[in-house]
C-alpha cells in the first residue's frame, strides 16, 4: 500500500513505468510505418494515416473515459471492492455505448474525413479498406481507455506498462504475419491493430479478475439513476476535451494557411509537445491516483502533501526537458528533418521550444489533481476560458506575427490553464484547512 512507502518513492513508483508505458506508443507507430512504406505504393502509408487520425481523434475526444475512471477509481481505493466492480461496470458500460454509437456512424465519419483531407482516388481507397477494419476494434479500443483510467487509479503502474508492452508485441506479430504471410496488405496492418486491442482488453479483464478482486456486476448499477453522476462527470470532460481539440485544430489548420514552411515547423514544434507530454503525462496520473484516495479518504492534509510532491517532480522534469531542449533542439530538429532550410526556419520558435515544459508543466501537473478529485466542472470552466479569455484574444491581439502568434497564444493558453486551476486549488486548499482545523 501505498501508506508504507515514502510519499515521493509512491509517486514515483507510480509515475516511472507510466512514462516508460508512454515511450512504447511511438515505438508502435513506427513499425506500422515502416510495414506501410515498404507497400508498393505511397497510397497505402498516406490511406492508412489518414484512417487512423480518423479513429485516433475520435478516441482522443473520449479520453474523458480514461480520466473520469482514474478519479473514481483512486477514490474507491478506501472503499469496498463492490464500489470498485460498480466503477468498472459502469465505466465498461459507457465506452460500449460509444463504440456502439461511433459503429453506426461509421460511414458519414469516414466520409466526413475524406472529404476534409480532399485526397486522391488511390489514397481515398486505402484510407477506407484500413478504416472499414480498424473501426471494428472501437469496442475494444474505448475499453481499454477505461481500463487503463481504472488501474491508474488503483495505482497499477507496473501492471499498465506490462499490458502496454504486451499489445504492442502482438500488434507488431500479428501485423506482420498478416501482412507477409496471408498477404492481407493494408488491412492486414489494421486487423494487426484490431487483434492487439482485443488482446488487450481480454488480459487486462482476467489480470484485474485474477489478482486484484473477482469481478462481478448488478445490473442496478446500470440504471439511469446510478449512472448519472458518471455522465455528469464524463459530459464535464467532454466539453473540456472539445475545447482542448479546438485550440490545437486551430494551431494546425490556421498555420497551414500561413504556408508549407509553416506547417512543417508546427508539425515539428507538435512533436516537441508530444516529448513533453511523455514525462508529464507520467508524473500527472500518478498524482491523480494519489490525491484521488487521499479524496476518496477524505484526509485533507495527505492530499495537500501529494499536490505539493507533484508540483515538485513535475517542475523537475520540466526544467530537465527545457535543458534538453535547450542544448539539444537543433539535434533533435535533425532527426526529424533532413531539411536544412527547415532547420534554419525553426531556429526563431527554440523560445517556444525551451519554454514549453516551463509553462505547460502546471497545467499536466494541475489537471492531474482535479481529474484524482473528480472535479470536472472545475476542468471544464477552466478550459473554457482559457481557450475563450486566453488563446484567441492572444493570437488576435499579436496576429501580425503570424505563425509565431500561434505558438505565443499556445503558451498563453497553457499559462492560462495552470494559473486557473492552481489559482482554484489554492482557494480550495484554504477552504479544506480552514474546515479541519
């Protein structure tokens, strides 16, 4: 139990095989990529991306399955395993409900999708052979949010790294079986994907069942009535997650009109994103499962403890990744880019790039706390006026600076997000020591 441990090994017992969980997902992409680009055509890889950014930002939305189960989850640590099954069950219930719902809008989802990225005939029909495959593992794909929200929160760590290397494994096996032993070309490569996810949901289930408390169900549990916290909670983080996705569509798509040089730079600067995301990520979800049954137990002064020892680690990654950045970005730059003249245009954004992690770490950090405190509508209105008080007055006001405006705003908004909920937490924190003492 986490009681045993000093509060700084917990949270990075937890923290550290999360973000190595993390760094497994590229690896994925990378071998799909390299199967993809080795077909006898550029349509195949080009069909195939498109397909799954598809289905990617469609479970990206519903990340607020992940995060809504990893706050009740964590609460329920000090509660009773049958309020651990009724978390489960409904949190299980809910992402079939959406992956029901996303199979029978398949189609004007993929159409909406080919006509927005107005490609070529041969790339249109390689996005649907993937897509008409992959969208099939939806069930399977929404689960697994839940289930990995579930064992953060029950702070499985080790287990979540485990099962991430594990689906990896049998997505890279089973796409190449598929691919150069039946021949199944690119639907091979999204069957690949469909079996992993399977694979994935069917281990964590009998893992979870095995080891940590028998899993059973009462269908009271699925009563409107019993479920209408949980959408409450989940509509909450929806709105959040659609704000969220606004202003990063906004970076990409009105850079693009800035030109090509442009929206090579902030596909790189986006990368650089996702690095940071990596480590903070980590150090995020195990504070959410951390101060989630600090909550759950209702012990105020713990809770406080855990938000500080997470602001503490959280700052030191970012100023570790800002060094990096620092020292290392015009490095990193290449192996993303062969392009000298792409090099030498991205120089002016290493401002960006070293204060990224700087400023961003705050909002990672605090987001972590309300999603462990189920605070959704908290996360929510700070979203909202992040992106509405925040991001656009930013980029209106600084707009003759063009793409750099972008990423001035950018950093603005996550400011923006931290000082918000930071802000909150403090108001909060003096209202919870005020009523303990």
């Amino acid at each position: 139990m986490t009681q045993a441990k000093h509060p700084h090994i917990a949270l990075l017992s937890i923290a550290i095989p999360l973000i190595l969980a993390n760094i497994t997902t590229p690896l994925l992409g990378l071998v799909d990529t390299a199967i993809l680009g080795r077909m006898d055509g550029m349509h195949f890889l080009a069909g195939a991306a498109i397909a799954s950014l598809i289905l990617t930002q469609v479970y990206w939305v519903c990340g607020f399955l992940k995060m809504s189960m990893t706050g009740l989850s964590a609460q329920a640590i000090a509660k009773s395993e049958e309020e651990r099954c009724k978390t489960l069950a409904q949190g299980g219930f809910l992402a079939l409900v959406l992956a029901g719902a996303l199979l029978i809008l398949q189609t004007p989802l993929l159409q909406a999708g080919l006509w927005l990225s107005q490609v070529e005939v041969n790339v249109a029909q390689s996005t649907s052979a993937y897509f008409a495959v992959r969208v099939w593992g939806a069930p399977a794909a929404l689960i697994n949010l839940a289930l990995i929200g579930y064992l953060i929160g029950q702070q499985r760590g080790r287990l979540i790294l485990m099962l991430q290397v594990f689906v990896n494994l049998i997505n890279i096996a089973a796409s190449l079986a598929l691919v150069y032993l039946l021949g199944l070309g690119v639907e091979g490569v999204a069957l690949g994907t469909v079996i992993a996810e399977y694979s994935m949901t069917l281990a964590a289930l009998w893992i979870i069942h095995t080891r940590h408390h028998h899993l059973y169900m009462r269908k009271a549990w699925l009563s409107f009535a019993q479920l209408k916290p949980l959408l409450s909670l989940n509509t909450d983080m929806l709105v959040r997650n659609l704000a969220l996705q606004f202003t990063i569509a906004f970076i990409v798509l009105r850079g693009a009109q800035f030109g090509t040089q442009a929206a090579a730079i902030n596909a790189i600067l986006m990368q650089f994103f996702a690095l940071i995301a990596l480590g903070l990520d980590g150090i995020a979800n195990a504070v959410e499962s951390l101060v989630g049954e600090q909550h759950g137990k209702k012990n105020t002064k713990a809770l406080i403890t855990q938000v500080k020892i997470g602001l503490i680690w959280s700052s030191i990654v970012a100023v570790i990744y800002s060094l990096i950045f620092w020292i290392f970005s015009q490095d990193i730059m290449r192996l993303l880019t062969n392009q000298a003249e792409l090099i030498v245009a991205a120089q002016q954004y290493v401002w960006v790039i070293i204060a990224l992690p700087l400023v961003a770490h705050w909002c990672f950090l605090f987001d972590g706390v309300y999603v462990g405190m189920t605070q959704g509508k908290s996360m929510r209105n700070n979203m909202l006026m992040s992106t509405l008080l925040g991001f656009l007055p930013s980029y209106v006001v600084l707009s003759a600076y063009g793409n750099q405006a972008l990423w001035f705003a950018m950093l603005v908004f996550l400011g923006f997000r931290g000082l918000g909920l930071g802000g909150h937490f403090v108001y909060y924190y003096g209202r919870l020591s005020t009523s303990a003492n």
